[in-house]
C-alpha cells in the first residue's frame, strides 16, 4: 500500500505528475486537481 501525499490514505495505486510536484496522489486528489486545473484555465 501506499501513501496519499494529498490526504494521506493507503490506496493501492498512486499517480504523480508535474502538477503534483511528482509526490504520489491517490485516483480521487487526482483527478481533483485535474478537474481543479481544467475549470480554471476555462474560465
């Protein structure tokens, strides 16, 4: 297991990326910030 840098949860997988500053997110902060990014770039 490992850990959420976002909200500290043991999940079975992690994604990273440069917008998390490459720290492992669970698939729910993830696709948060994604969606977080994507809503304001559109606005």
């Amino acid at each position: 297991m490992t850990i959420c840098a976002k909200c500290e949860n043991d999940v079975n997988k992690v994604y990273d990326c440069d917008h998390t500053k490459f720290k492992d997110y669970c698939v729910e902060c993830y696709q948060e910030l994604h969606y977080n990014l994507t809503e304001e770039s559109s606005c």
